[in-house]
C-alpha cells in the first residue's frame, strides 16, 4: 500500500481552508479582547493613580518627567509581554508543532517569523500609545493638576 503525501494534501484542501479561516478569525479576535484588556487596565490604573500624579507633580515633578515615566511604564509591559511570546509562546507552537506532525501526514510547520515581528511591532506601538493617550487626555481634562 502507497500513500502519498500529495494525495493527501489534495483530498483535504477545503477542510484546511476552512480551517484557516476559522483559525484566522480566533486569532483576530483573541488580538482585540488582548488590546482591549490592555487599554482598560491602562486608563483604570491612571484613572486610580490621579491623586499619586498629583503628588508627584506637586513635590516638584515635571509634565514632561510624567510623560517620561508612563511611556517607560508602556515600554516595560510590552517589554514583559513580548519575551513571554517569544518563550512561553514559541514552546506552546513547537509542541502544536509536534502534535499535529504525528497526527497529520501532510502537515509541514514554518514557524512565522514575519507574522510574529508584525504583532511585536504592533503590540510595542500599542504599548507606548495607549499610555500616552490616556495620559494626554487626562491633562486636556485637567485630572492631573499641581496640587491636590
């Protein structure tokens, strides 16, 4: 008995498109709940650190020292949160990897370093963004002021 990897590949063409977009579509949802969860932990915790910036400010620290340290607090989440993607993730995605290699005779992994540097990306201007957002919305309302 023969069988061909090709032929293989042939009779499930449809199921691994419609797979893909399935999973495509998982994976952009995952993405905006992931950004949205950020976003709302971000203005929580500005809108809870109100009073502390204030104080800050009050005993001498500058708007542009603020400015300074929450971008640096941005940077630091993305920081934290990309070496977590590029270890815990990838070993998630070599296991996958394994797992459907013994079970699949035509699956071939590639691991998907230009989708991967794109989400870094995106999640490192994310990260310096949304900070920065909040925090200038938060001066044009004048939530942080000198004093208490």
């Amino acid at each position: 008995m023969l069988v061909s990897k090709s032929e293989l590949l042939s009779a499930a063409r449809s199921y691994i498109a419609s797979s893909r977009i399935i999973m495509y579509g998982l994976c952009l949802v995952l993405l905006f709940m992931g950004s949205m969860n950020y976003f709302h932990v971000i203005v929580t915790g500005y809108t809870v650190r109100k009073k502390e910036f204030s104080v800050m400010q009050s005993i001498g620290m500058t708007t542009r020292q603020l400015k300074n340290m929450t971008r640096m607090e941005g940077i630091f989440y993305g920081l934290i949160v990309g070496v977590l993607v590029l270890t815990v993730g990838s070993g998630v995605l070599g296991a996958v990897a394994v797992v459907m290699k013994s079970r699949v005779g035509y699956f071939k992994f590639v691991y998907p370093w230009r989708e991967l540097i794109g989400v870094l990306l995106i999640l490192g201007g994310l990260c310096v963004a949304i900070p920065e957002g909040v925090f200038r919305r938060m001066r044009k309302n004048r939530e942080i002021e000198r004093g208490f």
